[in-house]
C-alpha cells in the first residue's frame, strides 16, 4: 500500500534524575545508554534516504492509479444505471440472470474499498512528490497492490459485519436489497481502503480476541460507533 508516516520509539526514562552540575550532564548520557529502558511501541524504520523513484516509473503509477478508479467508477455506473448488466457479462452469465443481493452488497463494499485505496494512492503521491519531494523506489511497490490488498479488505469487511464481529452503529444487513443500504456498504467499504492501516488493525484486534483462550465468555466483536 502507499506508504504512510514513520512509527516512532518512546524513552522511559523515569528512573533518570537531573544533575546540576556539567560532569553530571556527561553522567546522564552515560545513565540514558546503560540504564534507561526503551520501549519500542512500534518498529522504528530508520529514514534513510534511497534511490529517486524515475520520472517514467511516477508516471505510470499515475495511469495505473487512475486506470482502476476509472474502472470502478464505470463498475459503479452500470450496477445504478443498467442494474449490473455488464458485470454478468463479465461473469459470462445472461443478461436477465439475477444476481444474490448478497453479493451485490459485497461488490459494492469491495469497490468502495478499491476507491478508497485510489484515493490514499493519490494523496500519498501528490505528498511524496509534490510536498517532500522525496518519492523513492521503495514506494513504488504498494501502489500496484493496493487494488487487490483494497478489495480483500472490503469484503473481509462486509463479511466480519454480516457475522456480527464488527459492528459499526446503525449498520444494516445485507437482507436490506435496495440502493440506500449497498450504498452505505460501498461507504464502508471506502473506509477499508482509504484507512487500510486501521482497518488491519481492527482485524488484529478481533483475531487476537477470537483465539485467545484467557476468558472463553469474552466478547469477540470489535465495535466501531461515533
């Protein structure tokens, strides 16, 4: 996925005390090195500067980024205007065949997510490149499996809210086979994307809650309200 802000490490250094003398300040650095504890709340990624991205290789993660919007976009359209007709036909079903509303409700929630994950592509681009002017190689890679890595979140999303694992405020269910609720899934679904990294932590949380043995009665479902 696009990348995002550098974690950050934390000192604990209670157990330090100041010094008012100046052989005391040298004395501190050597207490910081020998004896303050250092928790690690996430991984520390040393920003070390790397290879430019080229300018041909910028370019086509713009056409490819904007080439899958696009696509969704037109996705979108033919489910509200021609009631999915050239989704059967990229199915190979015929025309008149029905589709699940189930499985409308989770392609809505998987395009969404693709849309989403577009969007975070774009800003993230316009933000390395245009901002920091510091977009390097090692960024090039999340962009092109940002679509699938989207499309996978959405519908473990749609999935973990119609088995009651994540709940969201004022959710419906899938049942809800009109326009007002697959919108309020592709919503969703966008939020998957566009926050792919919270989303992966919500899914985190309820593994972790789902498979631990500590308290077997405890509540597995991750809600998200307000």
């Amino acid at each position: 996925m696009p990348p995002r802000a550098q974690p950050y490490a934390r000192l604990d250094c209670e157990s330090i005390r100041p010094r008012d003398t100046v052989p005391a300040t040298v004395a501190t650095v050597q207490d910081i090195k020998s004896v303050a504890s250092v928790s690690v709340t996430e991984e520390i990624v040393e920003q070390v500067p790397g290879p430019q991205a080229p300018f041909a290789v910028r370019v086509i993660i713009v056409l490819f980024v904007l080439s899958y919007m696009i696509a969704t976009l037109w996705l979108l359209l033919d489910a509200w205007v021609f009631g999915s007709m050239r989704l059967r036909w990229l199915l190979g079903m015929n025309g008149d065949a029905p589709l699940p509303s189930v499985f409308l409700s989770a392609f809505h929630a998987m395009l969404g997510a693709v849309l989403g994950a577009g969007a975070l592509g774009i800003v993230s681009f316009h933000h390395y490149t245009s901002i920091k002017g510091d977009f390097q190689s090692r960024h090039v890679w999340g962009y092109f499996v940002a679509p699938v890595l989207a499309s996978v979140l959405g519908l473990v999303v749609f999935a973990l809210l119609q088995s009651g694992l994540l709940v969201f405020a004022g959710g419906g269910s899938a049942d809800k086979a009109d326009d007002l609720a697959r919108l309020g899934y592709l919503a969703v679904g966008f939020l998957a994307g566009f926050g792919w990294y919270e989303a992966t932590q919500a899914i985190q949380r309820i593994v972790k809650r789902f498979f631990s043995s500590d308290d077997p009665n405890s509540d597995t479902r991750t809600q998200i309200a307000d």
